[in-house]
C-alpha cells in the first residue's frame, strides 16, 4: 500500500509541475514527505505543519485577541488515511493533491488562496480536489460499500497564541505541559473533555 501511495504521489508531482507548480522547489516550499496514517479517523489526509517562516508571520485580531499565524512552513508531513487507499486512484490523487496545496504558502487553511489553487489544478488536470470531501460519494464511485463511521473525540486542546485546536481521544497531561503548538510554538490548554466532533479532511 505504501509502495501505491509513493507512485501516485510522484504521479501527482510531475502533473503539477507540468502546470507550473513545482512542489519540489526546495526554497519556497520547504520539505515533504509522505505516510500512510493507521488512525481511524474519517478525514481522507492532514498536512501537518513544522517549522514556521518568521518572516511570514501575521498577526491578527479577533474578538481582542492577538492571533498569530504563519503563512509559510519549511516542512510539511503528509498523512493519507488508510481506508482512502480502497478507493479508486482518481480519488486518492484527489486526496494528495488537496494536502500538496496545503504546503503551499498561504495555503495552511482551506481560505481564498487554496481556493484558487484548486480551481486552476482542477481546470487543467481534471481532478475534482474540493475543500471537504464526501466519503459517501466517493465509495459509492468507487463500488464499495460504504460504512458510516464517526470518530468521537473526548478532548480538544487549544493553542493559546494560534488558536489552532487538536483532537484526541486519551489525554496525557504531558501534552499540554511538555509540547507546544506545531505551528506556531505556543503553550497549549485543555479546553473542554467532551467534544463530539466528527473531523474531516
Ligand atoms: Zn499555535
Ligand atoms: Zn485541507
């Protein structure tokens, strides 16, 4: 499954470069890499940030909150959930395409700049990357059954600077008092034990 997911990746690289992005331009990209992920989680992949540009940070305010956000990391880990690679490889090219613009710069969220991203690979690729998936949909494309599956999360913790909020299903105090935000270095807090969400991409 491993060996499937590195050649459709490479498949996806050369097809964007071939558009004009070059995801392996080291300098404005930083570095990727690519696995598989093991957790039942019903999102299809994530892009997990590392190692914010300084001189791409902004500062927002939001309800006089002081918000910092990085537009630009220098390493970027790919995640593609398993049960996505039963799916047809349209389908999981959709996937990787979709995190591969995460790595972009200004593209960490699913704002106007991914938004962009997408319709343009899409018009000239003829893939369908959209912001949100649809599990239902793309089993049923792909012939299988599909099985309703969600992922309840018993904690959600908090970056204090970022904002950016982590969903787990145990809770370790060494997670809020050893690590800190991956994006962007911030302390973190435990902010509620019993959240029902169901994430997705
Ligand atoms: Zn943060
Ligand atoms: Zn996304």
């Amino acid at each position: 499954m491993e060996e499937k997911l590195n050649e459709l990746y490479n498949q996806c690289l050369q097809e964007l470069r071939k558009i004009g992005i070059d995801l392996r331009d080291n300098e404005t990209i930083g570095n990727i890499d690519i696995k598989l992920s093991n957790r039942g989680t019903k999102r299809y992949g994530c892009c997990k940030q590392e190692k914010p540009d300084f001189e791409f940070k902004m500062v927002q305010t939001m309800n006089n909150r002081r918000i910092i956000k990085y537009e630009k990391f220098h390493n970027h880990h790919i995640e593609i959930s398993k049960w996505v690679m039963e799916l047809n490889d349209e389908i999981i090219k959709n996937t990787i395409i979709h995190e591969l613009i995460h790595c972009i710069p200004f593209c960490n969220n699913h704002g106007s700049e991914f938004k962009k991203y997408a319709t343009y690979i899409n018009e000239k690729l003829g893939y369908n990357v959209k912001r949100v998936g649809n599990p239902k949909e793309d089993y049923q494309n792909s012939n299988k059954e599909y099985k309703e599956q969600i992922i309840k999360y018993k904690y959600k913790i908090i970056c204090n600077q970022c904002g950016q909020e982590i969903y787990r299903q145990r809770f370790n105090k060494k997670l809020i008092t050893r690590y800190k935000c991956g994006k962007c270095g911030g302390s973190l807090r435990l902010f509620s034990e019993s959240v029902d969400k169901d994430k997705k991409v």
